[in-house]
C-alpha cells in the first residue's frame, strides 16, 4: 500500500467529471460554497422545491471532503451527546432536534430509491458496543433514548453479542435498527448526478478565495470566474479556510482516520458474523462495519494532526487486533483520513449572518444525518417556506481561538484516551 494511495470509497465509485468556474458574473438565486453533504443536500432541498437557480462551487472534486471519507453510519444524533442536548434543550425542544436527525436517516433512503443511487445501503442496523463492562450506562442510555428521545435501542447480552461479534472485548450493547450504513461516496456523486438532471450547476475545482456585498447580492469570487447571488451558503466542512472569518474561527478541523482490509471471504465470519456497522462505549471509540465484499471498514482515533496511509494503516491495525486478534496477518488495501468540523458545543451551526450569509457547518463526526437535515432546514429557509428552527440558535459561533483552539483540544483528547484507559483498568 503506498501512502498516497487512494481511499476504498474513490478506487469503488466513478466519477463524472465537472468544469471548472471560467465565467464573470453569472447569475445565481443562490450559491453553494462546498460540495460535501452539506451543500448537496441544500442544494437538492432547493431544487426539490422549484428553485433550480442554484450554483455549487467545490475546490476539489464532489465529496471530496469528510462525505466522501467517512464510515457510513448513517444513524440519528449529533455529535453532542442526547443526555446533553436535553440538559440543553429541554425535553420538548431536544426531542424535536433529534426528530430532525432519524427524519434525515429516512430521507437518505428516500432519495437514493428515488433517484437510482446504487450506494451499498445495508439495512442492519448500528450496534453500540459496552467496552467497559458497565451494564446500568448502557441501561440508562437505552431508557433516556425510549423516554426522552422515543426510539427503541435493543439491548443484547454480552453472549448474544459474542455471536455476532467474536471477540471478548464487549460486555453487551445496545442495536438501534433504525439506522443503516453505505458507500458516502457513491450516495454524494448519485445526489450530484440528481442536481445535474434538476439543472443545478456544480463547478469542481473552483474554490471560492472571497464572498463580497455587492448591492443587495453578494459576490462570490473563485481563481477563474465569479457569481452574483442572492443567497450565499457557506457549507465548506473541515476543510474551509480564509474565506469566511466569522464561521471559520468557531470552528475547528479535527481529523480521523480510516482503513479496510483485503476480502476476507470466509474469514470475515471468524470476527463479525452479523451485517451491522459497530462502534463502541470509550470517548476514543472505534467504529468498523463488514462491507458488502467481505472487506472490514475500520475507522478511529482523533487527533488534530494530518497523518499518511503508512502511519494510519500501522495505528488502526493495532486497534483492529486489540480487539479481533484472530485476524493477524490479514492485509490492508485502503487507509486514509479526513477532516471534520468541530464548534465548540459539539453541534452544528446552521442558520444566517447579520450580513446575510448562510452557514452549514460543525457537524463534527456524526454528521451524515445531520447535515441532510441542515440541508432541509436552509432549503426550507431560503425558499421562505418557514425559518431554522429556534433551537439552533442556542449553539452559535463562538470563536474556538485558532491555533490556541487547536493545541486545547489536543490535549483534551489525550485526557479522555488517559480516562478511557483508567476506566479499561477499573473495569477488569
Ligand atoms: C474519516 C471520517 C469518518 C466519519 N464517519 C462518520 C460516520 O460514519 N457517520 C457520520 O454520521 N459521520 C461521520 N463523519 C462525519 C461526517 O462525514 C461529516 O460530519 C460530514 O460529512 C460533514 O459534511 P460537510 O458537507 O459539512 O463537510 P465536507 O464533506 O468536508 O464538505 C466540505 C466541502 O467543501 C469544500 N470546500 C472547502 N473550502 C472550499 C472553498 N473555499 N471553495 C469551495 N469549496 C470548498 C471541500 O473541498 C469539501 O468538499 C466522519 C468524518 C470523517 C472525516
């Protein structure tokens, strides 16, 4: 494997290659800055709801950022945890917010019957895994997710889970059904392709370098070309910088990382005998799922340093023997990582400027559901259908201090890995 190879999602999914911005001043309803599921999901909100004059503008490639690198759960929440959205929120109010994540789960489906995406969907099913041998969390997890957020997680028995997944390491867990996981890549290119057909326009390789007032519109300006438009969105990830200051400095880019395994064939049974994706109780959790060719998908760890495929595929092989040892010797083919967007209070920031621009952004690392809601709730916006949701305001952009941001939330991590190891030493 070299280091700059690939990740499973490109060498698995085909592209359609797109112009770049080379026009001045082309008119817009409303411009998209990003391409990630974000931006698509706006965009398609929009065209969903007859305003097709709608421009996408991606530095890269579509999906280039966390969408097209991610894990593939695609399961309700948000990076906050729910015990702490209702601290927050309020019954009524946390409910609602949740409400929006499990309606963008079903969305997701919707959309990809409806518009021919082929993207892998396995239908079976998330499971959270006790790592700690603590049975009364996971008991008061699966009673605040029936009484305050109503949703039904199964519980499963330490035996029963060690027949789906062989290894000692869990104590039991809880399935959330209702969730699912994909190939992100294919479902961001088949969203695309939906743009496409609707009459939206997506330029690649067009970074935008400013947003400037002009009038009672703004002007979006990439190396190239520029557009004048009535609304602008601003859903550039983890991976925005020098475009947008009062977005950019509340939030912070943190990466994580992933690999798969060569196919497995019959050996994958010896390690996961069930279809669902898999992620565990630590703060530092990992997340795997078998793929539809016998592959694993591993994925774990956060830090705020980019790291190459060599150092990833070392690191998580490691964490993928921690826990499957029976799986020695067996290769890796894809290792890569990717940037997500993290605000300070773990949500996303989705709303409106005093200037007038529109931001997507924050969903940290639980963001497919996530921000096909965030896409609803601006199409529904800008199309003057009804405001954001109140609740959002709650968690605004305050500034995460740069650099100063970064080294803090490096640090954090290392803490909670020194608690999820003092907790791993309590436990036994
Ligand atoms: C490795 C990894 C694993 C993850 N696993 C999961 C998971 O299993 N389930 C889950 O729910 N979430 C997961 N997440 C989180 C989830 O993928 C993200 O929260 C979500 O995809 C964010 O989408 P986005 O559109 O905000 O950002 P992105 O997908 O990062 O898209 C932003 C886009 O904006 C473009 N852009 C940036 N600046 C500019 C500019 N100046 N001009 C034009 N375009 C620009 C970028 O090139 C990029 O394509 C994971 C994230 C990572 C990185």
């Amino acid at each position: 494997m070299q280091p700059s190879a690939p990740s499973f999602y490109e060498a698995t999914a085909s592209r359609t290659v797109r112009p770049a911005l080379t026009t001045r001043n082309e008119e817009a309803e409303v411009c998209i800055v990003g391409a990630g599921f974000a931006g698509l999901a706006t965009a398609l909100g929009l065209a969903e709801r007859g305003v097709r004059d709608v421009v996408v503008l991606e530095a890269q490639r579509v999906g280039y950022g966390a969408s097209g690198r991610n894990g593939g759960f695609v399961f309700g929440g948000y990076s906050l945890e729910c015990a702490d959205l209702l601290r927050i929120l309020g019954p009524q109010d946390a409910r609602a917010v949740y409400r929006l994540t499990l309606d963008a789960v079903d969305l997701i489906r919707t959309r990809a019957a409806r518009y021919a995406i082929d993207c892998d969907i396995v239908n079976a099913g998330v499971i959270l895994a006790d790592w700690f041998g603590r049975p009364h969390a996971l008991a008061a997890q699966r009673d605040l997710m029936r009484q305050s957020f109503g949703v039904e997680w199964e519980p499963i028995s330490k035996a029963a889970l060690r027949d789906r997944l062989k290894t000692d390491r869990y104590h039991g867990g809880l399935h959330e059904r209702h969730g699912f996981h994909f190939h992100p890549l294919k479902y961001a290119l088949g969203i695309a392709r939906a743009l496409d057909a609707a009459g939206v326009r997506i330029y690649e390789r067009s970074p935008v370098l400013r947003i400037e007032r002009s009038g009672d519109r703004h002007m979006i300006s990439t190396p190239n070309g520029s557009i004048v438009a009535r609304h602008v969105v601003v859903a550039g990830g983890g991976y925005i910088k020098g475009v947008y200051r009062p977005v950019e400095r509340a939030v912070l880019p943190i990466a994580t990382y992933v690999v798969t395994t060569e196919p497995l064939g019959a050996r994958l049974s010896d390690a996961i005998a069930c279809d669902a994706a898999v992620y565990d109780t630590r703060f530092s959790f990992d997340y795997y799922r078998p793929l539809p060719d016998t592959r694993i998908l591993w994925g774990g760890r956060i830090s705020i340093f980019e790291r190459n495929a060599r150092d990833i595929a070392r690191l998580l092989m490691r964490d993928l023997l921690r826990v499957y040892p029976q799986l020695e010797g067996v290769k890796l083919d894809h290792a890569w990582g990717g940037f997500m967007s993290y605000a300070r209070h773990k949500m996303p920031q989705i709303g409106r400027c005093a200037d007038g621009i529109w931001h997507a952004i924050a969903f940290g690392g639980h963001g497919v559901a996530p921000t096909t809601a965030a896409g609803e709730m601006l199409a529904a916006a800008i199309a003057g259908e009804r405001p954001i949701p109140a609740p959002f305001a709650r968690f605004g952009l305050e500034p995460m201090y740069g650099r100063l941001g970064l080294a803090a939330a490096e640090a954090t991590y290392l803490w909670k890995i020194a608690g999820d190891a003092l907790a791993q030493r309590r436990s036994r």
